[in-house]
C-alpha cells in the first residue's frame, strides 16, 4: 500500500544532535512492538544497501526508536519484515 502513495522520510537525532535521513521501506506491529525497516536516504541505487531495524519503545511518555540489541528478537523481526517485503513485492 506503501507504493501507492510514495516513500515516506523520517528524519532521526543521536545523542550526539547528529541529524540522519532515513527513508522507510516497511513497518511492523509484531508482538505487541512497533518496528520499522529502514534505508539511508542517501543511498544511491548501485550502493549495497543496508537495512536497519528499529524499535518504537515508550520512554518518558515519548516514543523513541532505538536499535534492537536482544539477538534474537532481532533475527525474529528481520525474518517477518522480509516475509511481508517478499509479500508486497508480489502483489
């Protein structure tokens, strides 16, 4: 559905006021937690890209994404966010 529309951006923070350019190949709601897969904006199309996988997480009333350091629930997220990429590819 995310295709019918365009890509959509986000732009994120580090603890260091670095500013990134993502741009958002899918989300997920798995096991009660909201995940997204996500590229550099930057990529070119002949760069290897690298997807990154973040986790929404409550903190201080906000939410925040932060990487996903517990092995494996990152291998479980990465295994349904190619499921539902292969999915869309299909349709």
């Amino acid at each position: 559905m995310a295709d019918e529309y365009g890509s959509d951006f986000l732009t994120i923070v580090d603890e260091d006021g670095n500013e990134y350019e993502l741009e958002v190949l899918t989300t997920l709601e798995w096991n009660g937690s909201s995940y997204m897969a996500v590229i550099p904006a930057s990529a070119g199309d002949e760069e290897e890209l690298e997807v990154s996988i973040l986790k929404s997480v409550e903190e201080d009333g906000e939410s925040i994404l932060c990487a996903i350091e517990d092995e494996q629930e990152l291998q479980d997220v990465y295994d349904q966010i190619m499921e539902l990429l292969y999915e869309e590819e299909d349709e």
